[in-house]
C-alpha cells in the first residue's frame, strides 16, 4: 500500500507520491476513457500558469511527455497535484509530430527545458457537471399523467410520490 504521509524534501514530491496521486486524479475520468476506449489514455495533469512575457496561460510538457507520440489527455493542478479545478475539466491535446519545431522551448527556474501549450489551444472534452446532467438525462422520468387514465387524485398522488421517490433515489446514488 502506499503512503499518503508526505515525505516532501526540499517541497519536492518523491516519484511514488506523484504517481499515487496523478492516479488518483485519474480516477474521475476513468468513465470517459472507457467509454471511448481510451485504455490507455496518456493522462498528465499539468499546473496552468503564465510565463514571463506573456498575456495568457499555458501549460508545459516535458520532451520526454511529447515524444511518446500519443494525445495527451490533462486538467488543472498545483505543483503538489492537487486540483485546481472545481469543475474537473479534462482537455484534449491532438499529438503534433512537429511539437518540437512548433511548441516554444520555455526554461524553467530549476533548468529544466519544456514546451508550451497556451490554454486556449487545449480542447475541453468533459467535466463533472456535464456528467451530472448525462446522468440526469439517462433516468426514466416515467410520471403517470392523471389525464390519460381515469384515476382518482389519491392514486395519481400515490404514483407521483412512488416516482418521485425513484428519482430522487436513483439520484443519490449517481451522486
């Protein structure tokens, strides 16, 4: 089992940290990658921040990340990978065989070289409240409707509540 003590070292997380918690962040949209048979999706959380210079956000990807030749898959995080989203947006980034002629080569403070994305290239695909309304869409709202049938107004009462009961049940359990 892993650790979910932080052993940080100079605020640095240890390789084993970060994969637990990039996996963790994973989780919420495993759905989607299943359902589009995204096994295995390149999934890299990245901390959107604006680079000396500039007017916009972007995120940055190490070469090594650009040279796996897939899509990436990302949403939003702080240094210590946790969100920074609350709406969980997962974006899209079609890979570019030309990433390192395209994508401008930025210098970290600690070195480090990796290439940037502006924001506003990355496609949104989902979100957490885009999975609640798909989830609300797929409940059969099958209320009786007095009308159509000849009932009288304690029954077609007793069938609202029993449907209503279903709804808010089916609900709780998708939430």
């Amino acid at each position: 089992m892993i650790s979910t003590k932080k052993s940080f070292k100079n605020n640095v997380m240890t390789p084993t940290e970060r994969k637990s918690k990039v996996l963790e962040l994973k989780k919420e949209h495993e759905d989607y990658f299943n359902d589009n048979n995204l096994k295995d999706a390149l999934y890299i959380p990245k901390m959107a921040f604006r680079p000396r210079g500039k007017d916009d956000l972007h995120v940055s990807f190490f070469p090594s990340e650009l040279k796996k030749e897939q899509d990436i898959y990302t949403e939003f995080v702080s240094m210590s990978y946790d969100c920074e989203d609350p709406k969980r947006t997962l974006y899209y980034i079609k890979h570019n065989p030309f990433w390192s002629e395209e994508f401008e080569v930025h210098e970290s403070s600690s070195g480090f070289q990796t290439h940037l994305i502006p924001v506003s290239d990355l496609k949104p695909l989902k979100d957490i409240t885009s999975k609640v309304k798909k989830d609300i869409i797929d409940i059969d709202f099958n209320i009786p409707n007095p009308d159509e049938k000849e009932m009288t107004v304690v029954a077609a009462i007793e069938r609202l509540t029993l449907s209503i009961d279903r709804i808010a049940n089916t609900l709780e359990k998708r939430l």
